[in-house]
C-alpha cells in the first residue's frame, strides 16, 4: 500500500491487490465503462465517486483485456459484455483458451472447462485436457459435471447440446450466455 501525497488515507495500487479483489473492482467499474462508451459526459464534480473513462479504460488495460470490437461483432449488452469480461478475468491465463465471444471460443470445452477450474482447481487437472473434436465432448461433460457437483450450477446445458450445436455450426450465444451467467451466480463469491 501507498499513500498518495499530501493525503492520509492508503491507497492499494492494482499490482498490489489480490485476483479476486482487482476483478471485482473491475467489474464494479464496467457498467460505468459501458455507459461511458455509448454516453460519453464529462464529470464535473471533483468529489465524484464515479472513475470516469480513463479509470476504467486504466484498469482494462491493467489487466490485459480488451472489448470485442471491429467489423462483424454483433454488440452485446452491457450485461453480456460484463460476463464475457468476467469470463475473460478468470481464464486469461488457461493455456488455449481466449474468450472473445460466446460462440466460437467455448467450442471446443476448454474456455467452460477454464472457467469451472479457477474456482474449483482440485476437481481436475486442467493441463492433461486436449483439444479438438474429438475431445471436445469430454471437455463438456467434465466442466458441466463438475460445476453442477461442486455448485450447483443446473445442468440446463448438456455437453450433447453443445456437441450438437457445434456439428451444426450453430452455436446458440443465448445458451452460452445463460449458463455462463448461471456460473457467476453461483461461483462469484467463492
């Protein structure tokens, strides 16, 4: 912890904050962001307990993530956009898994099966999941499984649901969606 000059209150800088603490700032801070984004207003009130743009652009940029944007990207709710964020918080680090949408990045089971190991580690080992086809629908069963066993996340979504809508090539965003939020209901404040 710091002080900031002239000032007696600490102030705790990201780099020193815990995982769970910087996320959940972050996230407090999106829908601030969001607003921001679509409703830019300057913010006149010095003693404002509102960050403002640059605050939470800083903080994105602290954590290494980014908005979906460009050409193509349907946009998302704010909701939406919170969750993918949160979604991209929590597996930043997996190996092969890049969260940009909720289509084709959780195709093949590896971004659920991420996103169920940060909060439940000890249920499986994540580094002898491989990837491809023909794995995908045992990522599926063990992220689902795991997270209706250790969470009590309903099991709305099945793994043949996903392997179907692959096949098909028509991954149901909404479905992703749901279940994902159904994670952070239930794992948030693990």
């Amino acid at each position: 912890m710091t002080r900031a000059k002239g000032d007696a209150r600490p102030v705790i800088k990201l780099r020193d904050m815990d995982e769970k603490n910087m996320h959940n700032l972050f996230l407090k801070n999106m829908s601030g962001l969001l607003e921001e984004t679509k409703n830019p207003s300057p913010c006149l009130n010095p003693n404002s307990k509102r960050g403002g743009m640059a605050t939470h652009a800083g903080v994105a940029l602290e954590l290494g993530i980014f908005r979906p944007s460009g050409s193509g990207t349907k946009m998302m709710s704010p909701q939406m956009e919170a969750i993918l964020i949160w979604c991209q918080c929590r597996t930043r680090e997996y190996d092969n898994v890049k969260i940009e949408n909720f289509t084709s990045s959780w195709a093949d089971g590896l971004a659920f099966c991420a996103l169920i190991h940060h909060f439940f580690p000890q249920a499986f080992d994540y580094s002898k999941l491989q990837t491809g086809p023909q794995h995908r629908k045992n990522n599926y069963h063990l992220a689902f499984q795991t997270g209706e066993r250790f969470a009590g996340i309903p099991d709305f979504l099945t793994a043949e649901d996903m392997e179907g809508m692959v096949a098909d090539q028509r991954i149901d965003p909404k479905m992703i969606f749901s279940y994902v939020q159904e994670v952070y209901r239930m794992c948030n404040e693990l």
